[in-house]
C-alpha cells in the first residue's frame, strides 16, 4: 500500500496503484503517473483521473489485469498498471 490520502475531513481512503488492487473491486482513479504518452494509452482505454473502474481479474505470473470502464472490459499490463493510482471503492 502506498498511502493514505484524505477524501473527507477526518476520513482516509486507501490509496495504492492498480496492480496491486485484489479482484473482484471497485476503484476511482485519483492520479496517474508518469508522462503524457502514459496518459494518452489509458485516455484511449477510458481510463482517466475521476474514473471508476471494476477490476475483474488478475492474471496470474505478472499477466495483465481486466478491468471495466465505460461499459468495456479491457486488458491493461501489470507495468502500465502500476502507473495509476487509485482509491478502493467499498
């Protein structure tokens, strides 16, 4: 895990990258690393800050993570998902 970030006063919120999130979860995006590039790959998966995506599974020996966004399933690497950060959703 990485942090805590606050989302309310008084409240934290778990907040780590998205190859590190358990499937089955929901999650927001709140930042993404790196540079443009980055964020133009994910822009054209539907993958940006503000985000919900539904992580649906995890492949094992570092495969890629499926996740849901904008009413799509797609596949994004271990290392490109690293690069987003999140906040688990209850």
């Amino acid at each position: 895990m990485l942090s805590s970030a606050p989302r309310d006063a008084g409240k934290h919120v778990p907040v780590v990258s998205l190859d590190q999130v358990a499937a089955p979860a929901r999650v927001r995006v709140v930042k993404v690393a790196d540079g443009r590039r980055t964020r133009q790959l994910l822009a054209q998966l539907s993958i940006r800050v503000g985000s919900q995506l539904e992580v649906q599974r995890a492949a094992p020996l570092a495969g890629p993570i499926l996740v849901g966004s904008a009413g799509s399933v797609v596949a994004v690497s271990r290392g490109l998902a690293g690069k987003v950060i999140v906040e688990v959703l209850a």
